[in-house]
C-alpha cells in the first residue's frame, strides 16, 4: 500500500432510510491467533452514496474518505452486485 493510497472494503447496505446515506456492514474473517478457530466479526458503518443508487441487499465497494458529516468516513465508490 502506497502513501496516499486509500483503504477499500467489501460491504453489504443494511439501510437506505436517508437521503444520500446508506449504513453497511463490513464483515472480516480471519483465523484466531491462539486458539486457531475462524471468527467472524462485523462493523457497521456509514457511507455516502451520492446519486441514491444502492439498495439494501447489495453488495459495495466503499473507500475510506474525508470526512464528510460527524459519522462518515467512507464513500460507495462502485456497486458490485445488485439485489433483484
């Protein structure tokens, strides 16, 4: 990771009540250092969303950005699948 660079997540949009603000959840998987078993831990956040494109359901692209309110940090910067 280059200087300057940004920090990318996967994430699913579990809201879309407001108005150019979705929350979505950033789920990690990874193996416990000692005892070797696989945790799933989840973080929600919340993401600006421009044109009010995404759905509950989908699944995005967000990355780490300015920020833009007192909670958001991150921008949806592409929609990777939709939810019909």
């Amino acid at each position: 990771m280059a200087l300057g660079d940004r920090k990318t997540r996967e994430a699913v949009v579990v809201s879309d009540a407001m108005q150019k603000t979705r929350v979505v959840r950033i789920e990690r998987v990874y193996r416990h250092p000692r005892y070797e078993r696989v945790v799933r831990s989840a973080k929600k956040v919340k993401a600006h969303d421009e044109a009010n494109e995404s759905r509950v359901g989908d699944r995005v692209l967000i990355e780490e950005t300015r920020p833009l309110s007192r909670e958001k940090r991150w921008r949806i910067s592409k929609i990777l699948t939709r939810v019909s």
